[in-house]
C-alpha cells in the first residue's frame, strides 16, 4: 500500500474519531442555553436528514442494485431506531449529569459489550485474551467512576446508567446489523437506518413538545447544526473512507484517541476536571477495548 494512501486513511479516520468527539463537548455547551434533551436531538436530526436523505438515493442510484425485501427494510429500520435514535437519546439524556469525558470514555465500551452479545446470541466463544481485556476495560471505567462519585452532578451514576445503556442499544445495532448489511450494503444500509432514526427523534418532538419549545437562542441552532454536520455525517463519511482506505486494523487503532480527546476538549472547553485518575483509568479502558478490536479485525 503506498504510503500517501496509508497517510491519507489514517488522517481520515482520526478526523472522525475527533470530530466524533466533540459531540458530547457541544451538547453540554448547548445545556447551558436550558435546552431539553428532546428539542436538542431533534434540532440535531433535522439538521442531519438531509444528509441522509442524500446518500438514500445516491446510493440508491448506483447502477442496478437488488431491491430490498419487506424483511430487510423492517429489520433496517428496527435496527436504526434502536442503534441511532434510542441510543442517541440515552446518551442525550446522560450528559446532563456527567462530564463529556465520562461519557465517551462509556461509549467507548461498545465493543466489549458486542463480544458478550455475540456470544450469547451468535454462539461465539469468549476466550482467554477477551476476559482479560473485558476486565482492564471495566477497571479502567470503575477507576474513572470512582473518581469523579461525589464531585459531580447528584444524578452522576444515573446518568452514567443512562449513556452505558446507549452503548448498549449501539451494540445491538452493530450485532444485529451484520447479516443486513452484506445483504443490502453498508451505505444503503446506513443511510435508510439514519433516516428512520431521524425522522423518529422529529416525531417524538412533535409528540412531546409544544411548537413554543422552538423558541431558543440562536446559539442553540448553530451548535445544533456543528453536531450534525460535524459531529455527525462527517465522521460517518470520514471512517467509511478510510475503511476502503486502510482497512478495519487502522481505524480501529485511531478509536483509541476518541475517549483522550473528549476528556481534552472537556477540560479546554468546559473546564472538567482531567486528573491522573482519569487519565489512568481512561488508558486503562483504551488497552482493553484495543485488544478486543485489534484482535477481532486481524
């Protein structure tokens, strides 16, 4: 592989673990305007759609593409609502009372949690290295936890329940995604899901809150539309490049930046607190979660 295409792949994915990154950093900044998590997600879905609209029918206007079955759609569309919108709401939800650190190095998580679901429904088996990476993942997030119980926000543990429960939605969607995928493609396939994610966080909104709950500063709007543009559709667009790029090794390798630069951006922009504790216990989380991916995409 020439070296400007491995250069240019691992730049791609790095850019998206950042700006992946940043996504906890500016919803906190747009609770300090007292907006509610359910105008908050919805601003960031209505921004989003088109985007995904966009790639629906590009996507669907790529020569002759097999159309999909009722069973197909609806298992897209399940998937997408638990995965993006329920998982995304947890996650909304959750950061009101922890710090943006805390809340990607929970997300962070996904993968050890998709090795268990995998080998509770898949009947794939759990082995030595795994265990052992499960335990240093979770010493690490009980070390962080640990850390920050009685300094934070009253609700700290229910809202790290809260974005620990979106990690688990998110794996569910990836367990469940993986023979959809390979049968209607993974840009299709996302873009569909996204879509129903979108247009169920506009529906809940309307369901929930009165047309009044739109009148908000206009800084709301504008972080709201970074988190969907930047936040959002980039990384998305941005990792899928560099998986054609340089492969699931790579971009798995530049996931380990992801919860170091939340915790980062936390401290430069919101002024978290960003101690050895945390730093230990983020490193920790990293190794093992790292051993996992690394070894899983070999």
């Amino acid at each position: 592989m020439p070296p400007v295409q491995i250069l240019a792949g691992l730049g791609l994915a790095v850019a998206g673990v950042v700006a992946f990154s940043l996504r906890p950093v500016i919803i906190k900044l747009a609770y300090r305007y007292n907006v509610d998590p359910v105008t908050l997600i919805m601003l960031r879905m209505v921004f989003a759609l088109p985007f995904f609209l966009g790639m629906a029918l590009w996507s669907g206007a790529r020569g002759a593409r097999a159309p999909i079955s009722g069973r197909d759609l609806a298992l897209t569309v399940g998937l997408g609502v638990t995965g993006y919108y329920a998982a995304s709401f947890c996650d909304f939800l959750g950061l009101r009372y922890v710090s943006a650190g805390m809340g990607r190095l929970l997300l962070f998580l996904y993968p050890t949690i998709v090795v268990v679901l995998s080998a509770l429904f898949l009947g794939k088996r759990i082995g030595l290295r795994e265990v052992a990476a499960l335990v240093v993942s979770y010493a690490g997030v009980a070390l962080v936890v640990w850390s920050e119980v009685g300094t934070g926000h009253p609700n700290f543990m229910a809202g790290a329940g809260l974005v620990f429960m979106g990690a688990f939605l998110y794996s569910v969607y990836l367990v469940g995604s993986s023979r959809v995928v390979q049968r209607i493609g993974s840009m299709r396939f996302t873009a569909y899901a996204m879509t129903a994610a979108c247009l169920c966080c506009i529906l809940q909104f309307g369901v929930l809150r009165p047309l009044s709950a739109l009148d908000l500063p206009l800084p709301v709007y504008g972080l709201s539309a970074v988190m969907a543009v930047v936040c959002t559709v980039l990384p998305v667009l941005m990792t899928a490049e560099a998986l054609r790029r340089v492969g699931p090794n790579l971009v798995a390798l530049s996931g380990a930046i992801g919860p170091v630069a939340a915790a980062v951006f936390g401290y430069l922009m919101l002024a978290e607190p960003l101690g050895w504790l945390q730093l230990a216990g983020a490193a920790l989380t990293v190794a093992g979660v790292m051993i996992i991916t690394l070894w899983r995409t070999a």
